[in-house]
C-alpha cells in the first residue's frame, strides 16, 4: 500500500505538557513516527512518499480561516511577547460570547479547548504537512480506489472547526473526507477508532449528511474529552442521524470491542459511502499508557481486517499511540489487514 509521509512532521516538539495538575514530558512525540517507519520498512508495508504541495483552500472547508490564520501566525504573535512554549490559561464559560481577542492570550483560549499542548517554532510546519500528508493520501484513494496510509503527525481528531486540543491543531481526518468529497466522492464515512472520542471530527461534520461520522472510544464519563463522545450525540440539522458515538468500558477488551465495532460496521455499511476514511489510534493498546483499554497487537490486526471487510477504499489517517516500543508493531498489525491489493 502507498504510505503518505512528510519529514517536516517530525519538527514539531513540544517539552512538556499540562496532566492532572502537573507539568509532564510530552507524550506525542516525534519518536513515535521513528517507532512506525522502522517497522513499515522492516515488513516491507509499502512505499513511502511525500505528499503533493496543496493550497490552503484544502482547509477552510473544515476549519475556520481565521482560525487557520492564527495558527499559521500564533508563534510570531507569542515570541514577540513571551519565551518558552505558547499555551492557552484562561478559556471563554459557555455562557459568554466574546468577539476574537487581540491579546495572544487571549486568543490561545479563543481557539484552544484544553491546556494539554503547546504551540512552538515548528508546530505550523508540522500540523501543516499533516494535513498535506491526508490529502494526499485521499487523493490516492480515490484515483487508485486502493487504501492508503497517512502518517499523521501531529495528530487531528481533537481539532475542531476553529479550536486545537488534545494534541490535534489540523484535523486531518477532516481533511482527507472533504478531500474525498470534493474529487467526487457523495457520501464519505469518517471511522474513529481511537482510544479517546474523536471530538473534532465531529463537530466539523455534526450538522451535515454527506460526512457520516461514527467513533468508538472510551466512555467519556471517565475519559478524555470528557464533554464530548456520548451516545445521545447523533447530528442536528441534516445531520441528524449522521453521528455514530459508541462509549465502551474502562476496561473494554476485544470481546466487547469487537461487537460493537461489528455493530458499527454494519452502520456504515447501510450508508453505502463511497469511500472511507479511519481514523485510526493505536492508544487502546493494552499497556497504553494514556489507555486503559485491554487490547493485544494482534487484536489491532482483527480490527483491521474487520473493517477491511467492508469492501471500500480507505484513507487510513494515524491519530493516537502512545507505547512507542510496540508502536511500530501495532500500526503495522493493523495496516497489514490493507496492505494487501483491495
Ligand atoms: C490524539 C490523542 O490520542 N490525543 C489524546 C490526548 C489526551 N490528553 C490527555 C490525556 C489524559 C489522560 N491521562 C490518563 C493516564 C492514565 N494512566
Ligand atoms: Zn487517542
């Protein structure tokens, strides 16, 4: 199978981040890509290519422009001001409506949802060629109508329409859908297999019926987001019913997993879209340590070929993982599933 990568994915670097009241190192770091290439090379997965320049129109369908334009601009705003990594301290209540800040604080918490990641020097080039790598990626999809691996990093499925989070800036998931879209695609389905609920992903998509958008994740009564990912979520407007949430247990193992996902399966399915796009995370790995999910590496591989099953071209976009050891073990577990010719 075709694998998009960019090398500029790795630069950004964060030191630290804010957990459960303390300052720890920053758990998505860019060995995580190095663990990944290595095993992708050693099993001979497939090519590895960068992706093609896109223009930054390939964003404003899924996120807000001013949005972008601050992202693009926010580590200038900050290091005129400040040293050390930009981060948000002080967010908007939902009862208070406020126009966009011109202070850099205050924007940080205009367009942020949490403090868990900070902006750096290198974090546009990187969140930037992460996107680029999924659009590529759906373009392969759809000229070849084979499955295509997106090295994605830093991640996307927290990203909303005009907030970053949860590691995610660019939501590439997005991306690759509104990509598939736009080549011809009618119905796309977005398939979010992370340990965490994939927040961004669906507020970008809630009220829309050409994007349907199912997640299977932690019950966020107990796990992050938190505010986001329950079953009650199903869409409003014309999305209505186009939104799949699935919490599992603290403790889910494949049993539990694998119903459910067949379940969810047979949703998507009953959809016919003409392409999907999987978000895939490999945090529910059973020693995860932002995890609590009890799967096995070849568990990782029965998921993959579950979902193969559904006989569609797929855009596979990397979001969470954090066990770098067996890291590259299981991304490669689930992309073997692909990797042979649809
Ligand atoms: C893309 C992605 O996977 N983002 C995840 C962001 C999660 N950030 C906060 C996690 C806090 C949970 N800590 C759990 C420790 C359990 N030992
Ligand atoms: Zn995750």
């Amino acid at each position: 199978m075709q694998i998009v990568f960019d090398p500029r994915q790795r630069a950004h670097a964060p030191g630290s981040e804010f957990h459960r009241g303390k300052t720890i190192p920053y758990f998505e770091s860019p060995a995580r890509v190095d663990s990944i290439l290595q095993e992708i090379q050693r099993c001979e997965l497939g090519q590895i290519t960068p992706p093609t320049e896109h223009s930054i129109d390939i964003l404003t369908r899924v996120h807000d422009p001013d949005y972008v334009s601050f992202l693009r601009t926010a580590w200038q705003q900050w290091s005129a001001v400040e040293t050390g990594e930009a981060k948000p301290h002080v967010w908007p209540s939902p009862s208070m409506r406020p126009p966009v800040p011109s202070s850099i604080y205050g924007k940080l918490g205009f367009y942020s949802f949490d403090a868990t990641c900070g902006i750096t020097e290198t974090t546009w080039q990187s969140a930037w060629a992460s996107a680029q790598s999924a659009a590529s990626a759906a373009e392969l999809t759809w000229e070849n109508q084979r499955h295509t691996f997106a090295l994605c990093r830093p991640p996307g499925h927290h990203a909303e329409r005009k907030a970053f989070g949860g590691y995610c800036y660019l939501n590439s998931a997005a991306v690759a859908a509104q990509r598939l879209l736009n080549l011809g695609a009618s119905r796309v389905a977005v398939l979010d297999v992370d340990y965490h609920h994939g927040n961004g992903t669906q507020e970008i998509f809630y009220d829309r019926r050409d994007v349907l958008v199912a997640s299977l994740h932690a019950d966020p009564r107990v796990a992050y987001p938190y505010f986001s990912g329950y079953a009650g979520e199903t869409g409003v407007g014309d999305g209505e019913s186009a939104n799949i949430n699935v919490p599992l247990s603290e403790r889910c193992d494949m049993a539990e997993y694998g119903e459910n996902l067949s379940n969810t399966l047979q949703r998507v399915h009953d959809d016919s879209p003409d392409a999907i796009v999987v978000s895939f995370g490999a945090d529910t790995f059973q020693s995860d340590p932002l995890g609590t999910f009890r799967l096995t590496t070849e568990d990782l591989g029965r998921i993959g070929q579950m979902i193969v099953a559904l006989n569609t071209p797929a855009v596979i976009v990397l979001e969470g993982g954090y066990a770098i050891e067996a890291l590259g073990a299981n991304v490669a577990a689930f992309l073997r599933a692909f990797a042979s010719p649809k």
